[in-house]
C-alpha cells in the first residue's frame, strides 16, 4: 500500500531484515554462558497459565548455540500452537519435543544446536517462527533478556533505522482497494493516537485498551466500512431490568449502538470505509472511549452481571487496573522528584534503582504504561474539546518519556559498565555448566 510514496508492507519487511541481520551479529558476539531471550511484548496474560511466544539461545561448550522454542506444555493456552504451527517449527529446523530421554531431543522444547558460525540461519529461523509461526506482525512488539556475562552488550529488537512509518493526512479521504488496504489504512490512521504501531490479533481487529474494557477495531464482515465493537458485560440474570438500563444508556449515548444478546451487552459504532477519512475514525473512537471509560463493576452491578474483562482468572481475558501516583515504587516516586539537572545523571538514576538491573527493568515498564494511560486520556480530553486538559495530559506524557529515556541510560550503564574502570567480571556460576551437555535439562525443563 502507498501512501506518499511509502509502503507499510515494504517497511515491515525491511524492520524484519534489519532484526535478522541484528540478531545474528549479537548471536556471533555471545559468550559462553550467555543466555538471550527474545520474546513477544504481551501484558495481559497470567503467567501461572504459561508464557508468551518466545526464542532463547544459550552458549555452552566455547561456540556452540542452543536454540530452544517453547511447546504447548509453556506456552500461554492464548499462544497454543495447532498442528500446523507444530509443523512449521519442525520445517524450519528445530528437532520437536520428547518427554524422554531415550530420544535424539530430550529436550521438552523445540530445539537445535548450532555453532556459532550458523548464527545468520538461527537468525533467519528466529524471523520465520515469530512471524509465520506466532503472527507478530513487527519486531517493535518484541522484547528481550540479557543474562550471562556483564560485558555482552544488551539485545534490543525494536531498534530500526527503516523509514519512519507516514502519517495519514486526517481530514483526506483514501480509496481502499480491498479489505487488506483498509486494515492497513485503520493501522495508520491510529499510529497518531495509540503513539506506537499498533498490533492485530488472530482476526485481524485491532485491540485498544480503555479502563475496564477493550475497543477492537477493524473491517466489517463483508464490507469495507470499519466496526468498533467491545464486549461489556456478561452473565446477565434478569434481561427485564437490564433492557430498562440500555434505554437509558441509548437516549444518553445516541451515537452507540447497545447490543444485547442473550446474557451479554455489547456497543459497537461504524465508521465509512470508502472512502475512508482518519479524522472519522479518529473522533469515533475518541467518543467510544469516552463511554468506556465509565464502564465498571458499579455498571455492571446495575445490568445484574459481570463485567466481560473482569480478572477473574477464566478466559475472558485480564486487564491491570488504571495506574495511580499512590502505586508507584519508592525509587519511580524519588527520581520524578529530583531535580531536572540531578535526574538526568544517569549515575544519580542507576544509583537511586541500586544499579539493580531488574528493578530498571520493573520501572521501565511501568514508565511505559504510564505513557499509554496518560495518552489514552489526552485522547479523551480532546474528544470533549478540553484543549487545556489534553495538553496537562499531554505535558504528564512527556515527563514520562523523560523517564524512559534516564532508566533505559542508566540500564546501559548497569548492563556495559567501563571495562576499563570496572574489576574483572566474576566468574559465571556453576549452575550454566548444567547445559555443557546438551543431553540433559534445558531452559525449559520444570524442577520438579
């Protein structure tokens, strides 16, 4: 797809050939010992239930790479790969699971071994199982760990210099060619709204989270006008009433469609696709958010139900709740209090986080949902036509991205520290040696 003269596919492709080329120096560069993992960015899922797709490499015996795959056994029910995904990884090269020893893989992961001179086929394997395999659509969505020797420089997959990704004019209107050139157009058009490249899931909607909710955005059934649908609340015992509730909600919110269908209330909004105009996209969503943003247990409890996202540990999905300034940690709350001049001594930063690379790693994160939050309400505020409450949001999300950048400098600094001022690394710990011999436990086995 063109828009002034740039191609969202081309580009994809070219972020993905930058990783591969990336990743295959770092593999060439790792020591023995060093353990990289790199994995699909996902917040949402409860780790007790199994982890996010994900490819670790590991350095045993001076040069050789052990490149090891999660099976369904670790994998989040979610990331469950059918028999076809199975094939894939076998295809591309990696020996499947067994639950002996008494096999060529004893390991229970998806696994091979390589020296490091095949790093750029790893690299390439790598590529086709996140993409292929695991759908994730651009290396911006993954993320990775470091452990081993001190002084192996850190991995970072989103790093690419590819163009930058265009912005949609919003008030033109765009002729979609079929459905695929909509979705592409729906991705851009929200880039400047969500502030990052925006992830599909396995039906090809656009997932936004809002409160208690998710907003799914995408194509229409059979059409090229857009849908914004989410699903509110479930297990709805007395239809009557709730119907009383809906009315209500139809006469105060005219422009949303209130859905109830068996014992589970739905909204969902339309927007043209052909032509597709941003600015109508932009605004529409902007005005289911401010719906959803009243959307909670109180809401729910009127309905005689549940709420769909509600974290009770089943499959309707978890959601954190909103961030507030009371949760934050001892060390976020002391470096948002130093002055300017002080917080920008990425000393001062990795000092005040005890040049604990974990705990960088926490804060980081949270910095980053602070980001999101904050930019979701600016959103919001300016739906409402609130020009000075969107911009104290919007001051609030630069202070934050002010942070990210001091903790991602004084993570470098923790990670790459001065060799030539720093003692010795110590030596690794004995528990690496456990993988000299690629016949017994790996990454992935379970203790027990």
């Amino acid at each position: 797809m063109a828009v002034h003269g740039f191609d969202l596919d081309i580009s994809v492709d070219r972020a993905w050939a930058e990783f591969q080329a990336r990743l295959a120096d770092h593999i060439s560069i790792m020591v023995d010992g060093d353990v990289l993992a790199v994995e699909a960015a996902t917040s949402d899922i409860d780790t007790a239930e199994g982890g996010a797709p994900c490819v670790q490499f590991l350095i045993w015996d001076t040069d050789m790479v052990r490149c090891e795959v999660p099976s369904n056994n670790f994998l989040h029910p979610r990331f469950a790969l059918d028999e076809s995904g199975l094939e894939t990884l076998v295809a591309l090269g990696w020996a499947p699971p067994s639950d002996g020893p008494d096999t060529d893989n004893s390991s229970p992961a998806f696994c091979v071994d390589k020296r490091q001179n095949w790093s750029d086929q790893l690299a390439s394997m790598t590529v086709a199982a996140f993409r292929t395999v695991f759908g994730v659509h651009h290396p911006a969505f993954l993320s990775s760990d470091l452990t081993g020797n001190q002084l192996t420089p850190d991995f970072d997959p989103s790093v690419t210099t590819v163009d930058e990704l265009p912005l949609l004019d919003p008030a033109a209107a765009y002729l979609p060619n079929d459905v695929d050139h909509l979705k592409e157009l729906v991705t851009l058009a929200l880039v400047p709204m969500l502030g990052s490249l925006p992830e599909r899931d396995s039906d090809g909607d656009i997932p936004i989270r809002v409160g208690s909710t998710v907003m799914f955005v995408g194509p229409l059934s059979d059409s090229l006008d857009v849908q914004l649908f989410s699903p509110l609340v479930q297990d709805i015992s007395d239809r009557t009433r709730a119907s009383e509730v809906i009315a209500d909600l139809n006469r105060k919110w005219s422009r949303i469609k209130f859905v109830l269908i068996d014992d589970r209330l739905s909204v969902f909004l339309e927007v043209a696709g052909s032509p597709f105009v941003p600015k109508h996209l932009t605004d529409t969503c902007a005005s289911l958010t401010s719906f959803l943003r009243t959307v909670d247990d109180e809401f729910a409890s009127r309905l005689g139900g549940d709420l769909f996202f509600a974290n009770k540990g089943g499959e309707s999905g978890t959601l954190q709740p909103e961030l507030t300034m009371e949760d934050l940690p001892p060390e976020l709350e002391t470096l948002l209090h130093l002055d300017l001049d002080v917080a920008d001594d990425l000393e001062a930063v990795a000092d005040v986080c005890g040049r604990d690379r974990d705990l960088i790693l926490q804060l980081l994160h949270i910095s980053n949902e602070w980001q999101i939050q904050l930019r979701s309400q600016a959103v919001d505020a300016h739906s409402r036509d609130d020009a000075e409450e969107a911009a104290g949001f919007n001051d609030q999300v630069s202070t934050w991205e002010r942070m990210v950048d001091r903790l991602r400098g004084a993570l470098r600094l923790v990670v790459l520290p001065d060799a030539k001022s720093d003692p010795p690394a110590k030596p690794q710990p004995e528990q690496m040696g456990l993988f000299a011999d690629p016949t017994q436990e790996t990454l992935f086995d379970d203790p027990s």
